[in-house]
C-alpha cells in the first residue's frame, strides 16, 4: 500500500510517467538529513550602495528529507524537501529583518553501484524558492522577490550498513537568485546560492 501511495505521488510531482509505472512497481530511498546551508550572498554593485551595507542571508542548519525512485539500477529521481525556514537578513552585520524559504529541488542521479556497500551518487536538477513574509526587512521599508528558479547540483554517497539501513552525506549547490525591492523599487539582486552540506540516514524499500 506504501509503495502504492509512494508511485501516485511521484506521478503527481512528474518524477514517473504512468508507463514506468505499469512496467514496475519500483525500488524506492528515503534520507533524513541534517543539512548546513552555506549561503554565498553574492551582490551587485549598486545593492550595496543604494542600501548602504552589504546585505546577507544567515547561514544555518535545517532538517531535510528526500524521496529518490530508481528508475533503472544506476538512474534515479530525487526530490528534497523541508519546511519553510526561516532567514535572517543583515544589513552592515546588524539584522534587520527574517523572510521564510521553501526550496524544494528535483534531481536526476547516476549511482555507482558496484563498489558493495560504498554507493556514491552525483545529481543534476532544479531548485525552486518560494519565499514569504517578503517584507519583513527594514521594517517593510525592503522586500525580496517571492519566487527564484536556478541550477542545483549535487554529489554524495550512500554506505549501507544493511540491505535496507545506511547512512548518506551529500552536498548540494543551489542557484538561488532574487530581487531586492526597497519602497517598491528594485535596487539590485542578491545571489544566495548556497552550498549544502548534509548528513543522515538512508532506507531503502
């Protein structure tokens, strides 16, 4: 019945056509993650200058978990996901303001399957942002862009302690791009592009 649930979800997200799954039922991996996120704050030049100090994102550690579907032995989709986290935004070092992201991300993997136990794994997808309560910076004098869409890229391994129980590391790079808005004016874009480093637990089924 799991399994069962698992497939029509994964038809709904656009991971599996419904032929994949008639032709089979499919092996499934899920990972629980405590993942670091290392955000980049890249900056145009007239960012700093019309607000006055450079302007961060607070680096941070959040929970994850993801859903892989192996479609053939080696090739899988995974998709990442949490809750929305909350941001700190900075100004000059000085908080000034959280905004919250949610930033799922869909991956296709190659693993390597031969090396017994030890499974590496490297990924390619797409990160998608949602962030929210955009104006809660300066005291709603500065807001953010709601939506960023952007590269993510991944490796990582697998060590399977048992058929079905391992632990994983991963570490990811999101593109995460997005408008910083102040009264409503657009005065330079604020590249987060955070690099993720996680660890965690594996089930296979």
């Amino acid at each position: 019945m799991l399994n069962k649930i698992l497939v029509a979800a994964l038809v709904s997200a656009g991971l599996l056509s419904a032929s994949v799954v008639q032709a089979q039922e499919g092996s499934f991996m899920v990972r629980a993650r405590a993942v670091y996120v290392d955000f980049k704050n890249s900056q145009q030049d007239g960012l700093q200058s019309t607000v006055g100090a450079k302007v961060e994102a607070d680096s941070r550690w959040i929970p994850e978990v993801d859903l892989s579907y192996f479609i053939t032995k080696n090739i899988a989709a995974e998709l990442v996901l949490t809750y929305p986290q909350e941001v700190d935004v900075t100004i000059g070092g000085v908080k000034k303001g959280t905004i919250k992201a949610l930033p799922p991300s869909l991956l296709l993997q190659y693993h390597f399957t031969d090396l017994g136990a030890f499974k590496p794994y490297v990924g390619l997808g797409v990160n998608y942002t949602r962030f929210y309560k955009t104006h809660n910076i300066l005291g709603g004098l500065a807001s953010v862009e709601t939506d960023s869409w952007g590269l993510a890229a991944q490796v990582g391994m697998d060590y399977m302690i048992t058929k079905n129980f391992g632990v994983n590391v991963d570490v990811k790079y999101l593109r995460m791009d997005t408008d910083v808005m102040v009264t409503d004016n657009k005065v330079g874009r604020l590249g987060l592009n955070p690099i993720t480093a996680g660890v965690g637990v594996t089930y296979r089924f």
